[in-house]
C-alpha cells in the first residue's frame, strides 16, 4: 500500500526490489491492486441484485439466487 501511494518517487527497479518480485511481478501486482477498487464496486453491485431476487422471490435459496444472477448475465 505504501508502495502504491509513493509510486511516483520510487523507481519501477527499486519497487520490485522492495516487494521481492519481478519488474513483470511488480506491474502485474500494480495492475491487480487498481483491478481491486472496481472489483469493491462489483461486489456491490451484485449483492444489490441479490437482494433484488430475494425480494422478487422469497423463497428462493443461494442455489436459485446463483442461477437467477446467471440468468441476469452476470458472472459468478
């Protein structure tokens, strides 16, 4: 995290030397880390459509939510 913040002082060598990693390593856990924030959103967005199943059908269970999400075309 400290990383990240200070990205732009540290040089791309000297951040991957720190993690331990690869310079490939070091983008890749760059990359993962901004991918993170819209998976926070994703995440929420799904449990909205969750509750909106089970308010639709109270009886269904986690197995016939999980279908309905696919139904819904989204990937779970």
């Amino acid at each position: 995290m400290i990383i990240s913040e200070k990205s732009d002082c540290i040089s791309v060598n000297r951040a991957a030397e720190l993690l331990d990693a690869s310079r490939s390593g070091y983008y890749k856990w760059r990359d993962k880390s901004h991918d993170f924030e819209g998976e926070k959103n994703s995440d929420v967005f799904i449990k909205e459509e969750m509750q909106k199943i089970v308010l639709e059908f109270p009886g269904y269970g986690y197995r016939r939510v999980k279908v309905e999400l696919r139904n819904r075309n989204h990937i779970i």
